[in-house]
C-alpha cells in the first residue's frame, strides 16, 4: 500500500479492523499513519455489525479527531448502524456527524438497511455509488446513479416525492461532498459536466430511468 500510494494511488483503504485482521489497533494505526505520510484521504469498508463495528467506529472517530481529519474519511457500508437499538446508533450517528465522517452505502441487500434519513438529518454526508462493475465481487454494478437512487429508496421504503430527492441528493452531490470536488453543481462557474433526460419531475427520474440520456463533458456532447 505505500509503494501504491507513492505512485498516486488516491486514496487509502481499509477493511474491517476486528473480524478480519483480529487487530483494531494495528489495523488502523497503518491506515492512518499512510494517510498522514502520504496525504491521501481514507476510506474505511465496515461490514462489522452491532457492538462489534460500533467499537470499530469509535476507534476511526477517535483516530479522525486526534488526526484532524475532518473531512478526510469515509466510513462504507457501515452495517451496524442498521442495528435497530437505538441507544447504540444514535451517539454514534451523532459523533459520525460531528467528527465529519462521511458514510457510503450502495443499499446492499444483505441485513438491515442503513437508516438513510436519520443520517441525512444529523447532518452526515452520505454517498453512494455501485460496490464493483461487472467483476468477481459483483455482477450487478453498472455505475448508473440513477439505478442506484431507485435502489436505495425502495431498501429504505421511501416513496414520497420529497423523499426520492434527498435520495438523489445521496448519490449525485452526496459524492462531491464525500470526495471534496471543487466545481461540482449547476451554478455558474461550475464544471460543465452534467447528463440530461426527460421526466416531470426528479422523483420520476429516478423512478423512470429513461433510456435516453445526453451526457456533457466540459461543455461538449459526448453521447
């Protein structure tokens, strides 16, 4: 991980500090101490549920703080924050927020889902995106966001139009926030990337996918 790093790898990961290496500390001291090393941002993928990855957050939050790495991490999947003991979750979405961490989830279909609102409301940044492209990890991942908003609001059951929109919100300028883009929006001044569809309303974007796109890279139609 330092050789790729030293040869502009852009970010450094992690997996799982108690069940896969056994290690917390350990784990998580090399992580961090390659993000400080090499300046790179970190994003952390935690399947751990319960008290199990409740600890493991601690641990990142702590580490986030003493670092000043405000900003500079993300926690993925985060399946124990699905736990449905509140007293567990609420601190820790509560601290998630106040240590700006951001959490990733691509609404995987296994346990419970991640409690998307209450999130977004704590005034966590929330992401999204699809967990591998075709490969041996998962063949269900096209990299459509749009897909991805759908899947996300039909795991959390929100169907109100207002609902949707945050859920869009997670997967398109949820994304930007996650990984500091400069740039990033329909405001003038901005980048001019962005893909064009048909549908009254956001909510029935998502809903409908349509098929027919234009995408604009730097203010040229690309397809």
């Amino acid at each position: 991980m330092d050789q790729a790093l030293s040869q502009g790898a852009d970010v450094v990961g992690g997996l799982d500090p108690c069940s896969m290496d056994r290690d917390p500390k350990g784990h998580l001291d090399a992580v961090f101490d390659l993000s400080q090393k090499h300046g790179k941002p970190i994003d952390i993928h935690l399947h751990e549920p319960g008290e199990m990855g409740a600890f493991s957050i601690e641990l990142i939050l702590e580490r986030t703080k003493a670092l000043g790495l405000s900003g500079r991490v993300v926690i993925s999947h985060a399946y124990c924050l699905g736990a449905a003991d509140r007293e567990l979750t609420d601190p820790l979405i509560a601290a998630i927020a106040g240590h700006g961490v951001a959490v990733m989830t691509t609404a995987p279909m296994e346990g419970a889902p991640l409690p998307l609102l209450r999130l977004l409301d704590a005034g966590v940044v929330v992401c999204s995106g699809s967990d591998g492209i075709r490969d041996s990890w998962s063949p269900y991942g096209n990299g459509d966001m749009l897909e991805r908003a759908m899947l996300i609001g039909m795991r959390n059951d929100l169907a109100r139009d207002d609902e949707i929109e945050r859920v869009l919100a997670v997967c398109t300028t949820g994304g930007a926030r996650a990984m500091r883009l400069s740039g990033y929006g329909l405001e003038p001044g901005c980048a001019a990337d962005c893909v064009l569809l048909p549908g009254e309303t956001i909510a029935d974007a998502v809903v409908t996918r349509p098929a027919m796109r234009t995408v604009i890279k730097s203010g040229r139609v690309v397809t």
